[in-house]
C-alpha cells in the first residue's frame, strides 16, 4: 500500500504547473515533483509539520523532512 502525506501550500496565491516555473532546474524535474505558486501576499508558512533540514545561505530555500521521512523543499523566489 503506498503511503501518503498531507501537503499544504506554503502561501496564498494562485498554483502553477511546475513547467511553468522560471528556473530550469525546477521547470525541467530535476529536484523531483512539485508545483509553482504565485504568491498574493508576503506570508509563507511550513506545508507539512517537521524538521527544519536545511536553510540556504541566502534563506531563499528551506527543507523539512516528515516523521515519515518525506523531504519537502520550499525554493522561494525566480
């Protein structure tokens, strides 16, 4: 049986296909599945409950990992 997670969006706004996006890297799958948003305020929160893994130097990126061990990056901005 495969196991499923609960996935919130990180911010208010309107989703995009992740193609869509302007990074290569992220339009092309590269780091996997995902979806893009555009956001409608300045407000970002967690989309799954976790640990904090990660924060990029220029906190534009930030992992968490699930109890259930599933990694979720939030890559922030173009």
């Amino acid at each position: 049986m495969a196991q499923t997670s609960q996935l919130l969006a990180p911010a208010n706004g309107t989703v995009i296909a992740l193609a869509k996006t302007s990074d290569p890297i992220f339009a092309q799958g590269t780091m996997g599945q995902g979806f893009g948003l555009t956001p409608t305020d300045g407000q970002v929160v967690a989309p799954v409950s976790g640990k904090v893994s990660m924060v990029a130097d220029s906190k534009h990126a930030i992992g968490i990992v699930t109890n259930d061990g599933l990694e979720v990056l939030i890559h922030m901005g173009g």
